[in-house]
C-alpha cells in the first residue's frame, strides 16, 4: 500500500517574527495537500501519516485551526485516512493538556495516536506520541506489545540517535532514543528531524522533514569574495515521503516527494579582514548581484575589524540598502576586534571613555593604565590603581634614587 | 563575542531538575505562575555573578536550594570568541561550595576557580560588570526602574560611566601619586644642596692639599741633593778605610811572622847550646865507660859467694826459727803457769772464806733462835692485844647503856637495875677499863719493837741461807784447787823441758846472723854493680849518637831565620807608620755615616708624607668626581619629576574635562539609539521621540512638538519605554550585549503591542548574542527560535524545564 508521509508541518509558525513566514508554512502545507491528492489520483495512495509537530505550539491560534480543517478536509473529501501523533511542540511531553489533534480528532478529520494502532490489511500502523528519552523505556515496551505479526510501521517523533543530521536542534538530546533500543521488524515512520529524506543508517527509518526551510543552514548561500557573489550551496529540498509497504514483508520503498515553490531563503556570508571601513564598503558593491525579491536574506558579517576600528565604522547596517527588495534582511555580525584575545569588550563604554580620553590626553601608555585604574578604582582597589596609574606615567617603583647617595 | 549555550540547574528553588539548551535570536521560556521561569532566569544570574549578585538582590542561599535537597547546583556552557567554557557554581544552604565552584574550558582545565574569581572571570571574558548585569536582566516588576534613572543607586549613570570612579581618580589616586612625587622633588632638592656643600668643601680641602703637597716636594729634592753629596764623600773615606784595613792586616801578619820566627830561633838557639854542650860531654863520657869496664869484670867471683852464702842462710835460718819457736813456746808457758799459779791463789782464799762462814753458821743459828721466840712473845702479846681490845669495847658498851638509860636494864640479861647496882657496875667498868687501858699501852710499846725484830729475823735467816749455800761450795772448790795444782806441776816439767833445747839452739842463732850480714853485703855490692852496668850501656848509647851533623843544619836554619826576622820588621815599621792614619780615618767616617743617617730619615720622613698626602688627594678627587655625578644624576631625577608632575596635573585636567564630554558621548549615544529603536515600537503616533535631557531625565516628545516626562505616560507605555532605554543604555555601554534576560516584558501590555514587542525582540537578538524572554502568556511561542517549556510535575511544585 502505498502511504504519505509527513511531520514537522508546524502550522502557526511565525518564523523570525514575520507573519509571511507563518503564511509560508500554511501555504507548505496546502501544497502538501495538493500534492497528496495529485498522487492519490496518479498512484493510488492510501493512507496519509502526520507524525508530529502539526502544530507550532499547543494553543495554536483559529486561523491556523482553520488552515489545518482545511487541509484535512481535502483529504477526507477524496477518501484517505489521516493518522496522527503528537510530537514535542503540538503538546507538552510532561503535561499534555488537551492537545490541538484531539480537537481534530473529536471533529473526526483525523485518527489521533498515542499508543494506539490501526489495521490495515496485514499492515499495522501503529502512533507512539513524542517522549523524553528518559521516558522512552515504556515507549519501547508499548510498541512492543502493539507490533502485530505482519508489517509493522511505528509512527514516532524522536530523534533515532546515529541519524547523520546536519543542523543540529536545540532539544536533540531530549528526545533521543538509541537504535539498538528499538524493534528491528518494523518500518518506522519519523518525525522531529527537519532535514528532508534523512535516513538512518542501520533502522528501517527516513525522516520526511519540514515542510518548510527551518534553518538558516538550509538556505541558498553566497558568499561575497573579492567583491563578488559565489554561490556556496542551493536551497535545501522540502517535503514529504511515499512509503510502499508490501503487505508481505521485506524493505518499505520510500520515495522523497519535492514541494516546490517555497519563498527563497537566502544567506550571504561577507568576511572582514582587518581592512578599513572604507576598503570594506566598497566591496560590498557585489552584493546587489543578485535578485533578491520577496526572499528572506540573512547576511552573516564575520571576521576581524580593522586596527583601530569599531563596529559603528563600518556602518554594517548599511549592507540592508544595498539588498533590494527582500521580504527581511538580517545582519548577523561576528566580528571581533583585531588583537583583542581576550573578550574585553572594547566597544561601547570602555570605547567610549578611550576615546574621550584619548583626545584629552595624547598617550595611549596613559590613557590605558587610566582605564585599568578605573575599573580597579570601581572594585575598591585603590592602591593598586595608584600602581597602574604610576606605572602608566613611567614612574618606576623604583625609589632608586635614595639608593644613589 | 559570547554567548550562552546550555543552562542546567539541579535543585535550585522548584526547580529539580533541567537541562535547557539556548540557540542564537530569541529564546522564550513559556511556564505557568510559579512554574519556575524566574528561577531559570535567576539561575543564569547566579551561575554568572555568583554572590555579588545574590548580596545585590538580598536573596539568601537558603532560599536558593530546593527543600529537601542540600545543594543547588547551576551550570552555564557559554562560548566566548568560539572558545566554549563550562561555568559552574554549587552552593548549599549556608554557603557556596568553594571547590565546586569554577570555570572550566573544553578540555577540562579549570580557568577560575572560586566563587570571586569565577565572577572576575566572567566580568573579564563578558564585558560585564555586575552593575551593568542589571541592566541586562530586567526582572520581573523592575522594567520600569531604569526611568529612573539617576534616583535609584543602581543606575546611576555616573556609576555606570565610572564618573564616580573618575573623580576618586582624581583626589585619590592623583592626588596621592602627587603627593608622592612632591615629597620625592623635595627630597632631591634638599639631597642636591647638601651635595654642593659638600662639593665645595671637598674642594677647599683639595686646594690645600695640593699646595702642601708642592712644599714637600721641594724639600724633598733639596734633602736628595745634600744626601747624595754626603754619600759620594761617604763612599770615598770608607775606599781610604778598607785599603787601611788591609794594611793593617798585613801588618798584624808580619808581626804573627816575627814572633813565630823569634820563638824559633830562641828553639834553635837553644837546641845549639844543648849540642854544642853535648859535644863537649862526649870526651867525660868516654873517659867513665872504661872506668866502668874495669869494674865490670871483678863482679863475677862475686856471684859464686853470693850463692854459697844464700844456702848457707836458707839453712841457718830454718833452724833459727825452730829456736824461736821453742822460745816462744817457753814464754807461753811460763805465762801459762803464772795464769794458773793465780788461779790456785783465788781459790785458795775464796776456801778460807767459805770455812770462815761456816764457822759462824752456830752463832748465827743461836741468834735465830732467840730472834723468834722473841718475835712469839709478842705475837701472845698481840693476842692479848687484841682480846683486851674486845674486852674493853664490850665494857664500853654496857658504860654507854648504862649511861644512856635513864631506867637503868643489865646490858647482860636485861634484867631492871637499881641505881646502886648501876653505879657499881659502872665503877667496875671503868676500872676494869682503866687497868685495860694501862696493859694496853704496855703491849703497845713493846710490839714497837715488832717491826724491827722481824726484818732482823729476816736478815739473819738470809745470812743462815748463806752459809748453807757456802758450806755446799767449798768440797767443789777443794776439789778443783787439786785440779789446778796438779796441772802447775806438769806445767813446770814441760818448761825444763824446753829450756834445755833452747839452749842448745842459741848458738845456732849467732851463726845465721853472721852469715845474713855477710850475705847483704854481697848483695849491695852486687846491686851497685849492676848500677853501673846501666850506666856503661846508657853512656855506649849515647856515645853512638852524632850531635854534629844535627848542629851544623841547625846554624844554617839560624842564619835563615834571623835574615828573614829582619826584612819583615822593616817591613812593619814602614806599614806602622801608615797605621796611625787608620784611627783619624775612622772617627770622620763616623761622623759623614751619622749625618747620611739622619739625612736620609728625614728624606724618608718628607716622602712618606708626600705619599700620604697624594692619596689622601686622590681620594678627594675621586670623592668629588662621585659627587658631582651624584648631582648630575640627581638633577636630571628632578627634572623627570617635575616634569611627571606636570604630566600629573594635566592628567588631572584632562579628566576633568573628560567627565562632560564622557556624559554628553553617552547621551548622544542614547539618544541616537533610542531614535533608532523607538521609530520600530512607537506606541502612539503622537509620541515622536524618547530621550534622555543632561539631566539625566527621561523624555517623551509628542506630534504636537510637546514634550513631556516620561512619567506621564501609562504603564504599559513606560514598560515599553523603558525597555528601550535598557536597550539604548546598554548598548551606548557596552557595544556588543552578550546576554539579555527579560522577565515578563508584555507585562500590561495588550496583544497588540505584545506582538509589536515581541518582534521588536527579534531585532533586538540581532544585536544581543543571547536573548531570553519569559512570558506565562505564549504571544512567544511562534515567534520564538527556541521554545523552552517550564512545567511543574508533581504535587510537591517540583517542575522540569525543557526545550520544545
């Protein structure tokens, strides 16, 4: 039989803030529909499996309720049934309160799962919900009373520990369970990871991913070199997978299904090296090379200041006028200031005060023990201020002179 | 650049157990009241800022851990310039836990240990001091604090620009390094004018010095001069002396010589003399060896007498002494006889004697006899004595009684007496006492003779025993009286005897003495013989020598001697002459050697002097060379300084002047900040413009071009001012914000400003490398980049905090 296979939907997502993004997500998920019905309709698929994180978060707003009927009612519309289990961010692991899927699923749209199975034929789907790896011992021991004697596919939303994940997520350790851990006899439709077709090396397990681009490692990247654009890497591939489960047994084919047509996401990578500002800004000419309309641009600054420089004189904010047309640039910078192996933070007050300073008094010896007197003066050390202080205007300890007569 | 990564807590208020994992832009922690999202807030504070935070914010340690637990732990894996360093604290009820308390890096070196050095650590590698911390994390009620910014101790702006630091600088600091140089400028000033005293007067004394030292060396050279002329005459009187030495060496010899040669001759002439007399002898000498000769020959028919005559003695004389023997034996005799003849005579008398004695044995017994019956009678006498004694002091006795008593008893029965009868019996008594007295006396002196008789009775017993013993002697002596007379008689035969032969051999005697006197006189003839025998061989001997020869070599070494004697006392008188110069030579020796003597001690003496006094001068000089550099180098000290006090008190200007310009830098920075921010989140259109006046006072400038203080504004309007101004200010501050921690901005704010906000947030994660944002309201949670999920689990209110 053949089954479709989606996760990570994250309905009501509002991605960097913006509300195109969370559009974006709801129009992925149309899409994804569309798709399914196509393929229904071209191959006969028969069953459609969501494991997890449908929604962004466990109170998703109305519109975004809507959005979901919408879709699923296409679905039930053209006769498929639609299963679905609960992953980290549409319930709370520790308390589920009332998660959104019952909601749907009291509206019989879709067939909640959370330790629970359906028959189909001689295939067994069975849905596990999102758990912490700490808990996962009685996962385990439920799926295995749920497996039956035929073709077992477990939906779980859980990272399955050795999969070769590029980006990594904040909460991959929380929702971990090793492989070994796991049944070997059976399919196992997952979900957590956004990468799209991820496969796991030893387990019958492929992650399906996103629907949408979730991180900025997954956008199409450039970096500005000698004043011009290079692309480094093109966006990565979103969608869902088609399963073919023979109903005898052996390997389930899985098949990635490309959505096209998500916004661009584009990240430029512009390096500093030590070169003044002005040098600097005439690089950045190369930017405007490319289209960037309606995408979302995330220009990553990275590298040294010049000597001497601070970040205010290179002006980087003004890199987002030299990007037209974009849905959003964000300027992300990583720069540091030349010499400085410490993080001693030159910017801001201490820049300041130096540079007050620095005008008042001609040298930078002086200029520099005041700083250090100060903070030493604000930590109550003042004795050892006065040390600095007379060290920074040449006087010695040295009371030499007494030893001259 | 720094950044927080991972947070962990273990036991810190409700809050177990959690592992929460921070990515870049916002990071919204969604919990229900009291879940614990302040406390995962706090715990980032504490992890951070350690004690210094928790004394800002009074919150005690024994509030901090969860009940039932002894220790909190909270852990920070924060990334600094790409490095990652785990920051640990753990604390227990009372106090931290030093030795869990630290900062580690990747590969496990701890960088900071403790809890004030983690702080330092930390305010080091984040930029951020504790105070600027609070303006980083906004808790929860406290947003709105920074309007107030110049009242409330923890915002004030001077603080944070270090102005307050900048003043003590300036009293403290600057003041004291002044005060220090002052002192030091002074010092030197005074060290300095005490050096060119000291300069001067070094040298004063170098002058001196050198003039002295000039005199000295002309009397030195004038010294030389005289000492050397006197040496040369020295040198030329002591050639004069030694060749009149030798001189007179040669004198002395020759008359060692001479005087040699003198005995010599005397010797020789002697030995001549003898020869010559010897010579003369010769012819004597001759003339007596035949005399001798002749005699020579007759002495031996004398020998053959000799010996005849010597048997005839040997003979004669054995015989005559057999005659003295007898005759010698003859007078022993005779002496014999006489001895005995004597002994006969004492006995004979000794026996007359003893019969004597023994003729008066009867008389003397007849005496004895007498003797002791004299001595019985008055040994009655005693008797009697004795008992009248008795007699009477028994009369005496019964006197006394009968005296004593006046009734009158018989002493003897004890029968009553009458008085007649007593007085009778008294008169009796002492009558019968009287007459008893009477013969007592009597007695008595007749026994005086007692004594007297007894030692005669003695001593004629003693002669009786005599007599006995004499009686027994004399047969003994009879007999030997016999003995002795018998003797005598044989005694006399044996000198007839004797006598007879004696005569015999008397003329014997006349013999041998005859022929011993003959025999002597042969003998001397024949020693004197003998004499001359000597005599002939001694004059042969003699005579066989040769003196001659002997003189003749002895005059020629004569006739030598003497010409020799008299070429060398020529010689000596000529040399004595030179002689006498000798003495006069020596005497002025003398005198030049004393006057090169003394010249030459005070030549010493000058040159000593002048030795000492040029290294006394180049001390001097050295002493005032090190001087002068002293002051050289102490000048240009002083110089360093005053110019190091100029440096001082322009320093002291600049920071001064610093200060506003410092206030004014920092409101611009403000400022223009806030124009920036506050186009994004501006409320009302009618509110235009936030800023802060030099005042430090916060102000809201509306359409209408009114400007009003920010405390007229409503809450949720100020809540989000002064968001804006924490931004601003800590941006104006800091530059780079490494962490941001906001407890509940939407707080009053209505969903759509909450939005506003919250995207404002998102911006705001461009510049700040953390952003953490609590809300129990979820406006967050779609916007979010990471969602962490603060749930309570247990009826206790122990929550777990997790990312979504």
């Amino acid at each position: 039989m053949l089954i479709a296979h989606l996760s990570d939907v994250h309905l009501g997502r509002r991605q960097y803030g913006l509300e195109a993004r969370a559009r974006d997500y709801e129009l992925a998920f149309l899409r994804a529909i569309d798709e399914i019905a196509r393929l229904r309709e071209e191959k006969g698929v028969d069953l459609v499996l969501v494991s997890g994180d449908l929604f962004d978060n466990p109170r998703p707003s109305p519109s975004t309720y809507l959005t979901a009927i919408r879709g699923f009612s296409r679905l039930r519309d053209l006769g498929m049934d639609v299963l679905v289990t609960r992953g980290n961010h549409d319930a709370s692991v520790v308390n589920p309160v009332d998660n959104p899927i019952t909601v749907l699923d009291s509206s019989g749209l879709v067939k909640y799962l959370d330790y629970g199975y359906v028959d189909y034929g001689r295939v067994r789907v069975i849905g596990v919900g999102c758990v912490p790896t700490n808990n996962r011992v009685r996962l385990i021991k439920a799926l295995r009373e749920l497996m039956g004697s035929g073709v077992n596919v477990v939906m779980m939303h859980q990272y399955v520990e050795g999969t070769p994940y590029r980006y990594p997520m904040p909460n991959i350790d929380y929702y971990t369970i090793p492989a070994n851990e796991l049944p070997k006899d059976a399919y196992y439709a997952v979900g957590h990871i956004h990468e799209h077709a991820l496969r796991h090396p030893t387990l019958e397990a492929v992650y399906p991913g996103s629907l949408e681009v979730w991180d900025s490692q997954e956008f199409e990247t450039h970096v500005l070199e000698d004043g011009r654009l290079r692309m480094v890497k093109g966006q990565d591939p979103k969608g869902f997978l088609l399963l073919d489960v023979n109903e005898g047994g052996g390997r389930v084919r899985v098949e990635p299904i490309r959505l096209k047509g998500g916004r661009r996401m584009i990240k430029v990578i512009v390096n500093v090296n030590g070169e003044p500002p002005s040098t600097f800004r005439e690089r950045l000419g190369g930017l405007g090379a490319l289209d960037y309309r309606d995408a979302y641009v995330e220009v990553n600054v990275i590298g040294e200041l010049g000597d001497g420089y601070g970040v205010r004189d290179y002006g980087f904010n003004t890199v987002k006028s030299l990007i037209n047309g974009a849905l959003k640039v964000n300027v992300k910078l990583s720069v540091t200031k030349r010499g400085s192996a410490k993080a001693q933070a030159t910017h801001g007050l201490i820049e300041l005060i130096q540079t007050v300073l620095s005008k008042s008094i001609g040298n930078e010896a002086v200029v520099n023990a005041v700083l250090k007197a100060l903070d030493l003066i604000s930590d109550g050390k003042v004795n050892e201020a006065v040390a600095i202080l007379e060290r920074g205007l040449g006087l010695g300890s040295d009371v030499g002179w007494l030893q001259w007569s | 650049m720094a950044s927080v990564e991972l947070i962990e807590i273990e036991n810190v208020r409700s809050v177990r157990k959690a592992s929460i994992r921070l990515s870049s832009g916002v990071n919204f922690i969604y919990g229900l009241n009291g879940a614990g999202k302040t406390t995962i807030l706090d715990s980032v504070a504490i992890a951070l800022y350690g004690t210094d935070w928790l004394k800002r914010k009074r919150i005690r340690l024994s509030d901090l851990v969860t009940m039932g637990a002894s220790v909190g732990v909270v852990r920070l894996l924060v990334n600094v310039n790409g490095r990652r360093y785990t920051i640990q604290r753990a604390f227990s009820r009372e106090k931290v836990i030093e030795t869990q308390t630290y900062v580690m890096s990747e590969d496990g070196v701890r960088v900071a240990e403790r809890d004030r050095e983690v702080t330092r650590w930390v305010t080091e590698n984040l930029g951020v001091d504790v105070e600027l911390f609070n303006l980083l994390y906004a808790r929860q009620g406290e947003l709105r604090d920074i309007l107030e910014v110049n009242r409330r101790e923890e915002f004030k702006l001077d603080k944070l620009l270090k102005i307050d630091s900048m003043d003590k600088l300036q009293t403290e600091v600057l003041k004291s390094i002044e005060k220090r140089l002052e002192g030091e400028a002074k010092a030197l000033e005074a060290a300095i004018r005490e050096n060119n005293g000291e300069r001067e007067r070094i040298e004063r004394k170098l002058n001196e010095a050198r003039a002295r030292a000039k005199e000295l060396e002309a009397l030195i050279s004038k010294l030389s001069e005289e000492l050397s002329s006197k040496e040369a005459e020295l040198s030329r009187l002591r050639d004069e002396e030694r060749r009149l030495i030798g001189v007179r060496e040669r004198f002395n010899a020759i008359n060692d010589e001479l005087s040699r040669l003198k005995d010599e001759l005397n010797r020789i002439n002697a030995e001549v003399k003898e020869l010559e007399a010897k010579v003369k002898e010769r012819e004597a000498l001759k003339a007596r060896a035949r005399e001798i000769e002749d005699k020579l020959k007759a002495s031996r028919g004398l020998r053959d007498e000799l010996s005849r005559l010597e048997e005839l003695v040997n003979e004669l004389g054995g015989r005559v002494r057999e005659l003295e023997y007898k005759e010698s034996m003859i007078k022993e005799l005779e002496r014999q006889r006489s001895d005995l003849d004597r002994q006969i005579r004492e006995l004979e008398d000794e026996l007359e004697e003893l019969r004597r004695i023994r003729e008066g044995r009867r008389g003397l017994e007849e005496r004895i006899r007498e003797v002791t019956s004299r001595l019985r009678e008055l040994d009655e006498l005693k008797a009697r004595r004795t008992s009248l004694m008795e007699e009477l002091n028994h009369i005496n006795e019964e006197l006394n009684i009968l005296k004593q008593s006046n009734e009158p008893v018989c002493p003897v029965c004890k029968r009553p007496l009458n008085p007649d009868d007593r007085e009778r019996i008294i008169k009796e008594n002492t009558e019968r006492v009287r007459r008893i007295k009477e013969e007592l006396s009597v007695i008595n002196s007749r026994l005086r003779d007692y004594d007297n008789l007894k030692e005669v009775e003695e001593d004629l017993r003693g002669k009786l025993a005599q007599v006995k013993v004499a009686e027994e002697r004399i047969p003994t002596l009879e007999s030997r009286l016999r003995e002795l007379r018998g003797r005598l008689t044989e005694l006399n035969g044996e000198l007839e005897a004797i006598r007879g032969e004696v005569r015999e051999l008397a003329r014997l005697r006349e013999e041998y003495n005859s022929a011993n006197a003959k025999l002597r006189q042969l003998r001397d003839l024949l020693k004197s013989l003998e004499g001359l025998q000597e005599e002939y061989l001694r004059i042969n001997a003699e005579l066989a020598k040769n003196p001659e020869a002997e003189l003749s070599s002895l005059l020629s070494n004569r006739s030598r001697i003497e010409a020799r004697i008299s070429e060398l006392e020529d010689e000596a008188k000529r040399l004595s002459g030179e002689l006498a110069r000798l003495n006069s030579i020596e005497e002025l020796i003398n005198k030049v050697e004393n006057e090169v003597k003394e010249l030459r001690a005070r030549l010493e003496q000058g040159k000593g002097s002048l030795n000492q006094l040029i290294s006394s001068i180049g001390e001097m000089e050295n002493e005032a060379k090190r001087i002068g550099e002293l002051i050289s180098r102490r000048s240009e000290r002083l110089r360093f300084i005053r110019g190091k006090l100029q440096e001082v008190t322009k320093l002291a200007a600049a920071i001064e002047d610093a200060k506003p310009a410092l206030r004014r830098a920092l409101l611009n920075a403000i400022n223009e900040e806030l124009r920036d921010t506050f186009k994004v989140l501006r409320h009302k259109e009618s509110l235009v413009e936030i800023y802060v006046t030099e005042d430090y006072e916060v102000m809201v400038k509306r359409s209408d071009g009114r400007e009003l203080p920010v405390n007229m504004l409503s809450m949720g309007e100020r809540n989000l001012v002064a968001l804006v101004l924490r931004f601003a200010l800590s941006k104006a501050l800091l530059g780079d914000i490494p962490i941001m921690l906001l407890d509940e901005p939407t707080e009053h704010l209505d969903s759509e400003h909450r939005r506003r906000v919250s995207n404002w947030l998102r911006d705001l994660s461009e510049v700040v490398d953390t952003l953490i944002v609590t809300s129990h309201v979820d406006a967050f949670e779609n916007t979010a980049d990471n969602v962490i999920r603060v749930e309570v689990v247990n009826p206790r209110g122990e929550s777990i905090a997790y990312n979504a």
